[in-house]
C-alpha cells in the first residue's frame, strides 16, 4: 500500500508496505539513523528506500564506524593511479604502459553459512573487482583461517571453502597461486575466508566505475536477478547467532562459467570504446552500482525495475534494487554506441538490455510496475557523502596487561625440545598446506612461475617479457591480540619479507581488515593500534595501501576472533631470470641466518602447542633493521648471490630450516650448528630473520653485502646429505622430516 503523505513533486511514492522507524531498526538501521534518513530526503521513506538505506549505511558498504581510522593509512603514491577508495580496486603503474590492478576482500559470514557457495562468490566478487577496472585476472590467492581441525565442523568448513574456491577459480580460468591457512579456536564459529586477485591493464584501457552524461544509457550486462543474497551486506555487518542457518538465503550462488564469458565481454567492451562508466553489481546490488556510480560524479539516473532480466517471477521492487545475484554489471555506455555494446554482448552471449538513462539531477528515481517507488539522493546513500560517519569509543583491552606481563621464556615443560619440533612440524598452521593448494590449478593461462609452498607466489607479465609479479598474504593474528600496534607492523613487514625472499620490490599493499564487534571499545582500540602500526610500517617500506576491506562483527556467542589484518603484498621482479626459491638447491652450499636472534617466544607456536597459551610480549619489530634486510636481500638477488631464501616465520629458525629441506624440488639435507640450546633459540619467532643458503663461490660476497647493509648474518652449517642435523635438537631423516610435513593434514581430513 501506498504511505500517506510520502510524495515527490507531488507525485505519490509507492511502497510494498507501511515503513516506520521499527521497520527501519529491523532491516539494521539505528533510530537515530532512521531519522536522519527522513531529516535527509525530507519525508517517510519507501520500504524500498529503507531497503537501500540499510545495505549502504552499514559498515560492509559505509565503513562507517571505520573510515576515520582508514583515512591516516599511507594511500597514495609516485606509482598508484588512483587513490584508495576511488575505484573498484587499486592500480600500480609499473612501466611500459602497463599497471597492476589488486585487491582483497572478505566473504567471512557467508562462508560459515554455506562454505561452498560462500568462498566460491568471494572469488567471483573479487574478480568482477579486476575486470571491471579493464584488467585481465592474471592470479588469485586466499588467506583463511579456521578453528581446530578437532572438530568435525571445522574439517566441513575447510573442505566447502576449499572446494568452493577451487571449483570456481579452475572453472573461471584464473590461477590460484598462493595464500595461506591458518587454525585458531577462536575462527571456530567465524572463519575467515579473504579472497585476493591480481590483473594486468594498459594504463590507456582502465575503466571507471562513475555515470556522466545525461542521456547515456544505463545498461544491464551479464546473469538474471533472483532472491539470492538479499541483505548480503547487512548480514556481513553483524555478529552471527544461534539461528545462522536461517541467515543461508542470504548467500549469493555463483556461476563460474557465466563469470567468464561476462569477463570477456567486459574487456572488449572497454577495448571497444563504448563505455562511460561501468560498476560489478556486488555488495547491495543495483542499489550500490546506481548510487555509487550516480554519486561519483554528481549524476542521476533513471531505472525502469521492469527492464531487469529476473529469474523469478513477481519479485518486489525491494528484493531486485537489493539482490545480490552473481554475474551481473551495470555499465553506462556512450549514446550513440547502443549497437556496438548489443553486438559485443551478443558474440559472447551475454545478456545485455537498457534498464535507464543518466541525468543531471543526482536523484535515483526507480520504477516498478508503472509506480515510482525510489526517489532518493544518491550521495545520500554512500560513503563520501551521506552516509554517516563515526568516530567509535576505544580503551585498552582488559587482558593485554595480564597477557604481556608473561615471561613466556620461564614456562616450564615436560616437552623435550626435540619432540616440540615434531609438535611443531606437524602443527596444522606449520604443516604443509598441499592438501589446499593441490585442489587449485595454479597454472592455468602458463603465467606462472613460483606457486603455493614458497614464500610468494611468481607471475610473469607476458606483457612486459622478462618482467614478473610476487605477491603474498600475511598475518599472524596472535600477534595483534597481544600487541595490536606491534602486531600490525609486523603483518606488513612480513608480507613484504614474503615478496622480498623471491627477488621482489615490495610496491604496495591491499589489506583485509578482519575484527571483532567495533561498538566494544577494546575491540575499537586492537582496530585503531592495528592500523597505527600498518601505516607507520608502509610508510618506512614506501608500500601505500590501494584499497581493501574491513570485516566487522566476526563473533559468535562463543568465540570472538583475534584481530586479523590481513596484508596482500605486491612486488615487482624486473627479471624474471633472477627470481628466488625458499628450497635447498645443492650439495655443499652454505647455510646463513640473517638477523639477530632475540629469544623470543611470546605469542609464538611453540607456546600455542607446548603451553596451550596465547600470551606474552609479540615479538619486537625495528623497520629501520627490517628495511635493512630487504635491501641486502634484492641487491644479493640481483647479484646472483643466493641459492635460496626463506623467511622465518611460525616455529622459527629449526622450522624454517626444516622447510627449506623439504620444500624444493628435491628433498635434501642439511648439517647444521650453533643455533643454540633450549626452545627460545631454536623455536623463537624474533623477526627480521631469513636463512639463506649460498654457493661456496659467493659466499665472501654475500658476506660483504650483508656487511655494508649493517645486516647481521651467521654461518650456521652446510647444505647436503640424507639427514637434517641440528646441533643440540635433533638427528633425522630428510623423509621423516617430508612425511610428517606433507602428511598431517591429508591424514587429519581423511579421518
């Protein structure tokens, strides 16, 4: 029925039912948000416009209770083309006309409703972020977290995930190259699930996601709306209850092979010419694409709902502004060109019909059934103009004082120091992740050089001949529980040691930004210090933020997770002939330890697994010593100085080493010495450490430039052999040491 007194022009607006400010606070907004909807718009609102109000004020599209702090990160540079936030996703400039386009994004709520479907859209919806900039998807990573591979729920969930970003980045055509799986008690409820993609442009072909031009038309392109995914958006931006399975229709469903011929049309449509402005239909579907692109440039636009292409009968204007069906763009295509983009469409099959015009009025006025059922100011609706914005209490979190205050190298265990190391080794966050990875095809397109396993994952540019990208995720969430600050220096430091440890220039990061509820001021403060720690780190590396994504809400009534600012880091390698391995090479090379060993154990995996603790002081991160590194690590790389390269990360420098006998192309062995004595060396996680191995030939070389870096490096012993011997730990099999690597988690999963 129609609402009293709710009239635009004196022409009466018709909605599907009566709205007040209860109805408001249902769909999620807050009353004092309801009334600055009616303060705004200056009358009652449609329940169509509540609809759109509710998906674009929260935080999933407004970052509303976030974008304050996002605003002090590092988010331009001499080589980013566009600012962060003022495109579907981030874009490098790295010569030769050409520019990298990447970002990474959460689909977290939807995968612990329905794994399968919900990973599967989380890729589709990060690469429809790519193409729609003009880039061709030339590599896709993960990060993903999940509770104790105990339970039987947590082994559905990483199998669904798994087979979900599997199925749909094979069948789509885009390698899966890298990432990581991480297991922590508190993601039993809320997994992570952070999807990232990488594309090549021409800087000359990039596209805009903005509506200029009265009389352009608005053109739907790609799948039909249904019901699928409605408040998509509004359910990633609250916490999950007891009823999550009645929050499943609110999962889109992807269709992989529907993606890729959308794919192709797309980038021979901006080839072509003929587009103005185009936007993926993601997040808050037709609502976000027509307001965000109206809003960018101060458009308008007119929508008949009638035109829409929909796969279910008499749906409301409501469900298809909000729909969150996959496989969709809105595109605004030049006046004139109708044909040109019909017949481009039409060779790719890919459904394509006008849906309404661009106006100068920056109104989005839309129609359905004859009836005018939304009229409201697009830059009322989104973030940069009305949506609101808030600056969240924050305190220090009640248990970082009793945490930190730990002495974590006083704990006291029966655990000998050689079984640790089998504990370790087969930790699910240390074992090796080939049960994953293997489930990807990595090679699809023959782009790729160095894939899943390594530090960072290699791909050419065939572009650019001789030229190559590394890019790598990161995060260690126990870190930023403990420290926030320290925590987030560290995500980026390490991201960045990832790409640097292939031979790569770390150029600029995109982050996932993954917490808790941001209305809990402890909550609020691991958020803020995270992020004062992630900018200060770009800052030092000359690494801007291009974009990303904030997850709020990812708690249940039993879990709430450590915060987890997930880091995509990207690097360029100018020669691809030059691109370094983590793996020992060959028989009689030297193995080197860079850095300095601290004795550090606080938040570390040994005591995880040993002590059953999370707690202590997270490791000490010096930027000017981390920056030090990375300069001697790229100038040994670029010399030729280097057999192989391996971060220390999880487990330490004994878990690093024993990695670096197993991972390569061949298993191989290692004798070596004068690491130390008790846990805190041999498992210590200090940062800014990285071994090496070299050839007998260029070692009094490599010595030389690590020397004129002020970069402590240490002869530890010698690569070669059947066995992995370490001095004071233990003596043992090269093929025990790959078994228990590669066999954990297959072993887990079958069970």
């Amino acid at each position: 029925m129609a609402n009293q007194n709710n009239t635009v022009n004196g022409k009466e607006l018709y909605s599907e039912i009566a709205v007040t400010k209860e109805t408001g606070m249902e769909l999620g907004l807050t009353a004092a948000e309801y009334d600055m909807i009616c303060e705004k718009i200056g009358r009652t609102p449609t329940y169509t416009e509540v609809g759109m109000y509710s998906v674009m004020w929260s935080e999933h599209c407004s970052y509303k209770n976030s974008i304050l702090q996002l605003k002090t990160l590092p988010r331009s540079g001499a080589n980013m083309l566009v600012e962060a936030g003022e495109e579907n996703a981030g874009l490098v400039d790295i010569g030769d006309g050409y520019a990298v386009c990447f970002k990474i994004e959460s689909h977290n709520h939807p995968s612990a409703i329905e794994p399968y479907q919900g990973a599967a859209t989380g890729v589709g919806g990060i690469l429809r972020d790519i193409f729609t900039m003009g880039a061709r998807p030339i590599a896709a990573l993960n990060s993903l977290r999940f509770g104790s591979l105990d339970t039987p729920r947590t082994r559905y969930l990483l199998s669904g995930v798994v087979k979900g970003i599997g199925d749909y980045g094979n069948s789509f055509g885009v390698p899966t190259v890298g990432g990581e799986v991480f297991f922590e008690t508190c993601y039993t409820d809320n997994p992570l699930v952070n999807a990232m993609a990488v594309g090549i442009v021409r800087t000359d072909k990039t596209a805009s996601a903005t509506a200029t031009g009265v009389g352009n038309p608005v053109m739907y392109l790609g799948s039909g709306t249904g019901r699928d995914g409605i408040h998509g958006a509004s359910m990633a931006s609250k916490e999950f209850e007891e009823n999550a399975e009645d929050m499943r229709p609110t999962v889109q469903v992807g269709d992989p092979f529907a993606e890729k011929v959308l794919l192709e049309a797309t980038l021979e449509l901006i080839d072509a010419g003929v587009i103005v402005g185009i936007q993926d239909m993601g997040a808050a579907g037709i609502c976000c694409s027509t307001s965000e692109m109206s809003a960018k440039d101060g458009a308008g636009m007119e929508v008949n709902l009638d035109l829409v292409p929909l796969r279910e009968a008499d749906m409301s204007a409501y469900e298809i502004m909000l729909s969150e069906s996959q496989e969709r763009m809105l595109a605004v295509v030049e006046k004139g060109k109708e044909d040109i983009a019909k017949a481009i469409c039409d060779k790719w099959d890919v459904p394509i019909v006008q849906i309404g015009t661009v106006t100068d009025t920056g109104v989005i006025n839309a129609y359905r059934n004859g009836e005018l059922c939304v009229s409201l100011p697009a830059e009322s609706l989104v973030l940069g103009g009305g949506a609101p914005v808030y600056e969240r209490e924050w305190k220090e979190a009640s248990y970082f004082a009793d945490t930190s205050s730990v002495d974590t190298n006083a704990l006291k265990t029966d655990v000998a120091n050689d079984k640790a190391f089998w504990i370790l080794l087969s930790s699910p966050t240390i074992a090796s992740k080939r049960w994953v990875y293997e489930q990807y095809d990595s090679h699809v397109r023959t782009n790729t050089v160095q894939t899943s396993g390594s530090d960072a994952a290699v791909t050419r540019i065939k572009e650019i001949p001789g030229k190559a990208l590394a890019s790598a995720t990161d995060c260690n969430s126990r870190y930023v529980y403990l420290n926030p600050y320290r925590g987030g220096l560290i995500a980026v430091a390490e991201s960045a040691r990832n790409v640097v440890c292939s031979g790569a220039r770390p150029v600029a990061i995109t982050n996932c930004l993954n917490f808790g509820n941001p209305y809990d001021p402890e909550v609020y403060w691991q958020f803020k210090e995270a992020i004062r720690g992630m900018g200060d780190a770009c800052r030092k590396f000359d690494t801007p933020v291009t974009g990303g994504n904030v997850s709020f809400h990812n708690e249940s009534q039993n879990h709430a997770i450590y915060p987890t600012p997930t880091i995509g880091m990207l690097g360029v390698i100018d020669d691809v002939t030059k691109v370094l391995t983590a793996g020992f090479k060959n028989e009689g090379d030297q193995v080197y330890v860079l850095g300095e060993n601290k004795r550090e154990l606080g938040g570390s995996e040994y005591v995880r697994r040993i002590h059953d603790k999370v707690v202590g002081q997270t490791p000490e991160l010096n930027l000017d010593t981390e920056h030090a590194l990375y300069q001697a690590i790229l100038e040994c790389a670029d010399k030729q100085l280097l057999q192989s390269a391996h971060d220390c990360s999880e487990g330490g420098v004994a878990i690093a080493i024993a990695e670096k006998c197993v991972i390569g192309e061949q298993a191989i062995g290692a004798n070596i010495r004068g690491i130390g004595t008790d846990a805190a060396d041999f498992f210590g996680e200090s940062q800014s450490r990285v071994v090496v191995s070299v050839s007998p030939d260029n070692a009094s070389s490599f010595e030389s430039v690590c020397a004129a870096h002020n970069v402590p490096c240490t002869n530890v012993g010698t690569v070669g052999g059947d066995t992995l011997i370490i001095e004071n730990l233990l003596s043992a099999s090269v093929e025990e040491v790959s078994k228990t690597y590669y066999e954990t988690l297959p072993g887990i999963m079958a069970s």
